[in-house]
C-alpha cells in the first residue's frame, strides 16, 4: 500500500480519515482495509480525538468501494469473508462519525457511509448499492442499515435496480442529514465536528451506544439500557463539571473524566 492512500491527520480533538485515491475513486484496496483496521483501534484508544471525520480526496468521490481490479487479492470466498473488513473498522470507532460525502458513494463506499452516525453532503453526491450489476450483493450494510436508514421499500429498489440516488433525492429518504453546495461541505462538516467535540467525550460516547442499542433492542430494553447510561453519566467529573458551569453562567470545560 502506498502511505499516502490513506492519511490521518488530528486537529481540536477532531481525527480526519481521508481516502486518498482520487485518479481510482478512491476505491479500497486489501492493504488500506488492514490499514483501516488498524487505524480505528488506534482511535478508540487515543483520548486526544472526540470525534471523526470520514472523507475522499477531491470532489468527484467519497468512495466507490473495493477496488475490483485488485478482489482476487483476498484470495478464496472463505478468505475474503474473514478479511479485514473497513466498513466494520468504522463501525468499531465508538467515537462519533462524521461521513464528509464529497462525489461518489457506491457499493462498499455507500456502505462506509452507512457506517457514520452523521452523514453530510454535497449537492453532486451520489449514492448507490451497485454491486447486484456486477453478480453479487454489498457484504457490509446495505442489506442491513440501508433499510434501517431508508426504509425497507426504498432499501429493496437501492439494493435490486442499483440505482444511483441523487443528493437531494438521498437527504428525501433521510439517508443523509443535510446537502449543501460542494464549497460549503467542509465548512458544515467541521463545525458540527467541533460541536461535538467540545462536549464531554463520556457523554457522547454513551449517547452513541443509547442511539444504536435503539436500532437493535426492543423497546423495553433498550429505556433501561438508556437510563442505565444516564446514570452512569452522572457518576463522572464531567458530569459535576456540567452542573457547575451551569450555575456559574459560564462554558464547561470537559476533561472525559
């Protein structure tokens, strides 16, 4: 893998992923998923970052997914089943994420984005589940929090026509959060990111446990998993922090302890 096919770069508690592909779509080769992996271990572990950016380089794709000239490299089907999948890498990061669709979002790219907890836009994104064109179905999402996301009728015609969807037509369906011109992406993005970020990190990671318990627990559960986690907020120095900048009139200063 060439270094620079995936970069990192942490700034004001906010990491940036960027798939550094442009002349290939950015697309994922075996090298840059192990990378990915890798990657959002570090993440979890690294108290300096809050939350995370995921982006393409330049403005004609976020990502088309796999690399398909290079499939063969995973080997046998039974290989390629227990390779190093880089949506499921993003869907390790318990920090929140932030998909920065800047083009193209096809197959595994759309998936990537499926990954996100916030999905932003520009108004030449595109978005697609093309893989039942070429012989096969995506393996990491699009079956499953497409319709979660979408809907199941709106899944189902992404998934069998391989449909490619416009911007607006994708923020219609709640796929993503908001569209904005090419030139203000970044600018949206970064913002909402630093938002985040200035909230207590213990926080924000519960709240996103309580957002996807939501998408997998029956109701019942999922309000006692929620107040658990409310709860245990309130045993944190953020939390008495919070109280405290309250009554003083003044900004917290959370410190994700």
């Amino acid at each position: 893998m060439d270094h620079n096919d995936i970069r990192y770069e942490v700034d004001n508690y906010i990491g940036t992923i960027t798939l550094a592909r442009p002349g290939k779509l950015n697309t994922v080769t075996r090298a840059m998923g192990e990378r990915l992996s890798e990657l959002c271990q570090e993440i979890n572990r690294d108290k300096g970052v809050r939350v995370v950016v995921l982006t393409g380089e330049g403005e004609k794709s976020f990502s088309a997914g796999s690399d398909i000239e290079v499939l063969d490299d995973y080997g046998s089907p039974w290989d390629l089943r227990n390779r190093d999948d880089y949506c499921m890498a993003i869907r390790s990061i318990r920090k929140p994420v932030i998909a920065m669709v800047n083009g193209y979002a096809i197959g595994g790219g759309l998936e990537l984005a499926l990954q996100a907890d916030i999905r932003m836009a520009s108004s030449n994104a595109r978005f697609g589940a093309a893989e039942i064109k070429l012989g096969w179905i995506g393996g990491s999402g699009s079956t499953q929090l497409l319709p979660r996301i979408v809907g199941a009728g709106k899944a189902a015609e992404m998934v069998l026509t391989g449909r490619l969807l416009s911007a607006e037509e994708a923020l219609r369906c709640g796929l993503v959060e908001q569209v904005v011109e090419p030139g203000e992406l970044k600018k949206l993005v970064y913002e909402t990111a630093s938002a985040i970020a200035a909230y207590s990190p213990i926080a924000v990671e519960n709240a996103k446990l309580a957002l996807r318990a939501a998408m997998n627990m029956p109701l019942d559960a999922g309000l006692q998993y929620e107040n658990s986690l409310f709860s245990f907020c309130f045993t944190t120095e953020d939390a008495q922090e919070g109280k405290a900048a309250f009554k003083e009139k003044r900004a917290p200063q959370f410190k994700g302890q």
